[in-house]
C-alpha cells in the first residue's frame, strides 16, 4: 500500500488515468538496475526516482569530472573527484526519499553482470562505449531481464528495448562491432549538452511503460532523434534467428577490437627506462601543451596522415589520458607498418 505520504509525493499519476494507484504501486515493487550514472544515467536516474521505481541500482565506477558538468546535471562544481554512483544516490535520496538505492563502485565486468542483473526487473544501459553494451546485452539474454539501450553521438541519438517479450537484442541491430578508430565517444569529438537529457528521458519513458503495463513498448523497432532537425525516425529491425545466447564472452574488450594491443606499459616503467623508447602523445595538441611526459605529440585524428612524422628508430610507447585513444592510435599504427614495435601506456598519464 501507498501512505499518505506517498500519496501526496505521486498525486500527479494517481490521478492519472493507465497508471493510479495500481500503476503507482507497480512503480513501488519494481527493481531497476541503471549501468552508469553519467550523461545518459543521469536523466534516467531522475526520472525513475521522481516517478517512484521502489529499488535502483547504480553501477558506476568514475568519479566526477568537470568537463562531465556539461550534461551530467546531477552533479555540480563542488562533486568535482567524488564517485558518480554514490553522489548521484545522496541527491536522489533527497528528491525521493521512498526509493531505496543500491550503490556499486565499480565497473560492470563479465564476473559481476549475471549476478547483478538477477536482483533487478529491468535493465538500463547508459554505457558510452561498446564493450559495456554487448556485455549488457548478453547478461541481459542470459537473465531473461528486459533492456532499455539509448545512446548518443555529437546531436543524434538512439533508443529502443531488447529482450521484452521474446523482441530482439543489441545484437540484432549491431551483429558485429564497429572498428575501434570508427567510432569515438563524447570525449573526443564532443557531444551537444541537452542530447544525453532528451534521450535518457526516453529511456526512462520505456520502463516506465513496461512496469505499468501501458503504450507501446519500443521493440524490434530503434528511435533515432536528430537535435538539430527535431526530426525523429523510428526504424524496424528483425529479431535475428541466429541469436542464441547462453555463456557471456571471455573478453568484450577483445571482442569488440579494442583490446587488440598485447603489449602495454606503465608510467612507472616507462620513466625507469625512458632512454629504451620513443614516445608518441596522441591527444590534442591543447592536451599536450598543459601537460605531458615528453615525445611527439601528433594528435589521434591526423595521425593516418601524419604517420611519415613518426620516429620508428625505437619501440614507440603511444600514450593519451586514458589508454583508449591510444590503443586506436595503434591499430592505425600497424596498418601503416605492422613491423614496428608499438606499446600502449596502460591507463594513460594521468
């Protein structure tokens, strides 16, 4: 049952005809688990804990970042360093204090996914990379749980439902991996602020119907919304009858191409024997200039055109602030020259 004041924290979809009080309650009894707490995870938190989801759970293992506060409007300055997960869990706590939140500090790995995925109803995927999408999307298959995909790119994104009913899955419309160097996320070409709020809000539109049991379920079927036009299309896929998914991959990242770098190295080693390597700095050249650990800079985007500049008298330790940029930065590499000897800088340097 609903107190009064709950009743007085819902009264806009009790009154509501398709969700009242019976919908309401659903809304009480369900279990959300939402994957990232960031630029996608940060309107679908919102919503989901305003329309009164009973349980979500927040997997997120970054920690806030001031480039993040663009477009992530759960945080604010002074969040800056402080984990995603559990400062998105104390303000939502405080828009609702009816909804119990489970906070995990990590990162979502094929180890933990099943495990996780069991406790909860529903599944959203706010990742922004695609070795966390096919690892969701197959946990998801394995649990039998629903899952609610949205993702953005610069001013377009996409949206639709996987595994609800008997519909198709991720796989079904992406059956293989892009290349790593073809598709770069947010933090390397950018992406415009409100892009990750209009599709998140979709996103938690989807659950919502699902666990009131209204409208119509985006399923077999992907929303693709364009900020710049206002223009939205709505594409049907086919549930693919090859889909058979029973044990979870041994390795997304190498599935999905981007672990396709062996040799990697730490900044510690580096510096112990820095006279054995050349370096190469693939982020920004504005990157470079605030801060570095010395060798070429050549950014990751011109690098295809630029590689005759590269020093291939040493092994060539390629670093960026990550480690992502640069294991792309490699495969570009060895397509010009499979005989030099590339080593990515684990972890990036910072």
């Amino acid at each position: 049952m609903l107190t009064s004041e709950e009743k007085k924290q819902y009264n806009r979809h009790l009154i509501l005809d398709k969700i009242g009080e019976k919908g309401q309650l659903k809304l009480k009894q369900a279990k959300v688990l939402v994957i990232g707490a960031g630029g996608l995870g940060c309107p679908v938190l919102q919503y989901l804990t305003a329309a009164g989801v009973g349980t979500i759970g927040i997997i997120d293992d970054d920690v806030v970042d001031q480039s993040n506060l663009q477009r992530q409007i759960l945080y604010t300055i002074d969040d800056i360093g402080v984990s995603k997960a559990l400062t998105a869990s104390k303000r939502l706590s405080k828009l609702n204090p009816f909804v119990k939140f489970d906070v995990y500090q990590e990162q979502l790995t094929r180890e933990n996914a099943v495990s996780l995925f069991e406790k909860y109803d529903i599944i959203v995927d706010g990742s922004d990379n695609f070795s966390t999408r096919y690892l969701t999307n197959d946990a998801s298959i394995i649990t039998k749980k629903p899952l609610v995909y949205g993702a953005i790119f610069k001013f377009e994104g996409q949206v639709s439902v996987f595994n609800f009913n008997g519909s198709g899955s991720y796989r079904c419309l992406y059956p293989t991996p892009p290349k790593p160097n073809e598709s770069p996320n947010c933090s390397e070409i950018g992406v415009l602020g409100v892009l990750p709020g209009i599709i998140g809000s979709f996103q938690a539109n989807e659950v919502i119907k699902m666990i009131c049991e209204i409208g119509e379920v985006l399923t077999n079927k992907v929303l693709i919304y364009d900020t710049l036009t206002m223009r939205q299309l709505t594409l049907k896929f086919e549930k693919s009858e090859k889909e058979s998914i029973t044990k979870l991959e041994e390795d997304y990242d190498f599935f999905c191409g981007i672990k396709s770098v062996k040799n990697e190295i730490t900044i510690d080693e580096v510096e112990k024997n820095i006279e054995l390597y050349n370096l190469l700095d693939v982020r920004e050249e504005y990157e470079h200039e605030d801060f570095n650990i010395g060798g070429q800079n050549i950014p990751l985007s011109e690098l295809d055109d630029r590689f005759d500049e590269v020093d291939i008298q040493k092994p060539i330790v390629v670093y960026c602030a990550s480690g992502l940029r640069s294991k792309k930065a490699i495969d570009i590499l060895k397509e010009n020259n499979k005989n030099i000897i590339l080593i990515n800088l684990k972890n990036g340097c910072f």
